[in-house]
C-alpha cells in the first residue's frame, strides 16, 4: 500500500502500514522498496493514478490492482497513524545519551564524505532488507541529507513496527546548526580549525 501524500501530511497522518513515496520519488524509489511478488495499492489523487501506473508497469510491477482515492480515505477515517518529526537542536542530546537509534539512509559515497558521529548506515534501497536489525527496543530516528529519503525510510521503519522519528533538515540540518560530524576516522564541528581523531 503506497500512499502518495506529501511528507509532511502523511506524517500528521495515514493508514497504518502504508509505505509513503511521493509521486515524484515513486520511479526511484519505488523499485527499491516495493515487493514485487505483492499485490499493489496505491493511495493518490485520482488524477494521478493513470501516471503511477503507468510507472509501476514500466518497472515490471504487474501486482498492480488499483488505488484508492486520497480524499475518500481521510474522509473515512482510516488515516489512523502518524510519526513524530524533530529538529537537529531537539533531537542532539537524546542522540548523544544513545536514547534513540539514528539511521542515516544516504549513499555510500555521502556517507563517507561525512556523517553524525553516533549514525549508523543503513541505505534507503536496503532498508526492507536490513530492518529486522534497526528495529529493536529505542525509538529510530531516521535521517538523509535533506529530508526527503529520510520521510520515506521513516514509513518504512514505522510499517515494520518502529517507533520512529524523521529528523527535519537532514544531515545539511544538523552541520548548519553547528554540530558535530565525523568521517571514517576524524570527528569535527563545521567550523572548526581542528578535528578531534
């Protein structure tokens, strides 16, 4: 079940188990995340509908069986879930104490260039993959460069049981706001002359 709302209003609220990726993160992420032995549901904006399938086919998804209107489904009451979203600032301290898991979902090669000392790497396309070993007793927060993939792994930790968090602004957040950052074997502040090692 793929709800197509934008990142903000499917984390105020959606049906439960609902995967979220926006139309146009649908055809590249949408082959990543979606089982194709699975039937296909989307949650869309009619007009919408004819486009997204036309996507999910070209990618060889012949589960495809339909979709439900976006309106008629919040009409109905069935968007019953939602996720907390947080900034760098409010996040920082329950990061560094370790009370929540911070997954960062980018790619190898943002990974290296740079990443929040306590992350972990977990990349978006793997996430249903790797998520039985992320999903445990702490909250998740999930994290990218921007927002974006992070909204879209937060729905997937979240279907797979997770509480979870989306961390507002990404990894350019959480260096504009001063914080520490590390690569493969130095920690260091964005505006610092020297880096702790």
């Amino acid at each position: 079940l793929v709800d197509t709302l934008p990142a903000e209003a499917f984390a105020q609220a959606h049906v439960a188990g609902s995967l979220n990726i926006p139309p146009n993160s649908f055809a590249t992420w949408g082959g990543w995340l979606i089982d194709y032995d699975r039937p296909l549901y989307f949650i869309c904006d009619p007009r919408q509908a004819d486009e997204l399938q036309r996507l999910a086919q070209k990618m060889g998804m012949d589960q495809l069986v339909g979709y439900f209107d976006a309106n008629a489904i919040a009409e109905a009451g069935k968007r019953t879930e939602s996720y907390a979203r947080t900034t760098p600032d409010q996040i920082r301290e329950r990061i560094e104490a370790g009370d929540v898991r911070l997954i960062d979902v980018r790619s190898d090669a943002e990974w290296q260039a740079g990443h929040i000392p306590q992350a972990e790497h977990h990349f978006l396309g793997k996430l249903p993959e790797t998520v039985r070993d992320v999903v445990g007793d702490k909250p998740i927060v999930a994290q990218c460069q921007l927002g974006a993939r992070s909204a879209i792994a937060a729905s997937v930790l979240q279907a797979m049981g997770a509480e979870v968090v989306d961390l507002l602004g990404g990894f350019q957040g959480w260096q504009a706001a001063g914080l520490p950052v590390t690569t493969a074997d130095q920690t260091c502040s964005p505006n610092a002359t020297t880096c702790r090692t």
